[in-house]
C-alpha cells in the first residue's frame, strides 16, 4: 500500500467525496485508511467508568484505498517511487515532489 500515515489526502468517491483530510490509521491488510473527519458514522459507546460519558459518538469510519489520493502542493496525484541516492524514496507523479 503506497499510502502512508499523515498523508495529506482527497477524497474522490464517496459520500464525503471533495473532502481533504489526513490519513490517521492505516488498515493495509483489508486495504482501508481512515481520514480525519471524513466518513463519520454514530457508535453507541457504553460507559467505562464514572467520569467516562457514554451514549452516542461520532468517529471516524474506514474507507478503501481505491477512493482516496495523495494531495501534493494542491494538486491530486498518485503515487510512485523511484531510487534517489540509493534509497527508495515515494515521489507524487504529478508535481514530482519527493515525499
């Protein structure tokens, strides 16, 4: 998965689609990102302690790799890697910037 934690990223299909956030958690084994506030769905979340509130939240919901790309100097572009001083380095194919 060429999609890394704190990857800044657009949505491009979807419910949420057009909304740029950052990448929170990766899921590479079942191929989904989670992106900080988008596809938020309502949990019911029991109470664990005195000082801890239950009842309904809102958190963040999985989405699949194939719905989200890589924003690179506010342009949307994929993702490619190449060898630069003899190290493997991820490079936006788009603008090239080196990430």
């Amino acid at each position: 998965m060429r999609l890394k934690k704190d990857d800044t990223d657009k949505i491009i299909d979807g419910k949420d689609k057009g909304r740029t956030g950052k990448i929170i958690k990766v899921d590479p084994e079942n191929e989904r990102v989670y992106v900080q506030g988008a596809n938020m769905v309502m949990k019911t979340q029991k109470k664990r302690t005195q000082q801890d509130k239950g009842g309904i939240v809102e958190i963040e919901a999985p989405i699949h790799v194939s719905n989200v790309q890589l924003v690179s100097k506010d342009k949307v572009s994929r993702i490619g890697y190449r060898i630069e001083n003899g190290k493997k380095v991820r490079y936006a194919k788009k603008t090239g910037e080196v990430l």
